[in-house]
C-alpha cells in the first residue's frame, strides 16, 4: 500500500472499474456528436441551427478529451464497444426520434429531451471524475485527471444543457399549442 509523506495511504484508481465505465461513456459521446449532428439538421434555417453546430462541435471536442484520458490511462477503447458505438451512431444520424426532422412535433420534444439525457450523463461523468481527482493525484498526478479541465467540463456541460432546455422551452408553444 503506497503512502503520502504524511502517512496517510493513498488510494489509487481502480481501472478494471473505471476504464469500462470511461469506454461507455466515450461510445455515448460518438452517438452524442452524431444526434447534435442530426438536431442541427432538423434545426437547419432557425435561430438554433447554430447553437446545436456549436453544440456538435464542442462534444466532439470532449470526446477527444476523453479518448484521450483513457489513452493516457494506459488504455485502448474497448474494440467492441466502439463497434457498437459506430453502429448505433448510424441510427442516431437517422434520428429515429424525429425521422421527419420537423420542430413542431412530439418527436422534436423527445429529440431534444434525449440530448437533455445525453448532456446530463456527461456532467455526472465529469463530477465523478472531479470527485476521484483529488485523491487520484497522489497516484497518478495531475496531468491524468486534471482538476481544472474537469471542472471547465463540468461548467460546460451545465451550459449546454441550459442551452438545449432554452431552445426546448423558447419552441414548446410551437409543438404543443394551436393556432
């Protein structure tokens, strides 16, 4: 058991634990990329068009990130896993839950309250990874989980899904009242 200076054991990441869960969330953040993809599509020519381009571009971004982290755990993504991440960001480029791409529909509800979920997740993963930094850093240093980064993710994620929420709220009366 390893100790810091002050004799206190320092615990040490668990990787048969944390790389499948960091694999999982990498092959949600290729479906992520695509979906962002697939709403600025059904957004094309409004108002939003260019947050969910944004949007788009700023998960890929992370998923780099993440890709990244896992590498630099001393990792390669799961080769399954990324199969199945590349076949279901094929359906989600279909967009299965507005296959239409109409705004004023139950389906654009759903769609955006799927990227909602997605968003979520990702804030839980980057808090979880905040939560694991500090003790983490004794044994792995910094430059692993770097506590900065992760809390700019953090930020980021909680602004974009106040992002996604403004479109979903600002189009409801669109989806759901008559003329």
């Amino acid at each position: 058991m390893t100790r810091a200076a002050n004799g206190i054991p320092v615990r040490q990441l668990d990787l048969g634990t944390l790389l499948p869960y960091l694999d999982l969330h990498l092959v949600g953040a290729t479906n992520g990329v695509r979906l962002f993809g697939a709403a600025r599509v059904s957004w094309a020519g409004t108002p939003y068009e260019e947050d969910f381009a944004r949007l788009r571009r700023e998960i890929g971004q992370e998923r780099a990130f993440l890709k990244r982290l896992i590498k630099a755990l001393g990792h390669r993504p799961s080769l399954l896993k990324m199969a199945m991440a590349r076949a279901l960001s094929v359906v989600a480029e279909l967009d299965p839950l507005n296959p239409m791409r109409r705004r004023a529909n139950a389906g654009a509800q759903l769609e955006l309250e799927a990227l909602q979920s997605l968003l979520k997740g990702k804030e839980a993963l980057w808090s979880t990874l905040l939560a694991l930094s500090a003790d983490a850093s004794a044994s792995t240093g910094d430059a692993v989980l770097n506590r900065p980064v992760l809390e700019q993710l953090l930020d980021a994620s909680k602004r974009q899904q106040e992002t996604v929420a403004r479109v979903m709220t600002q189009t409801a009366a669109d989806r759901f009242l008559r003329r």
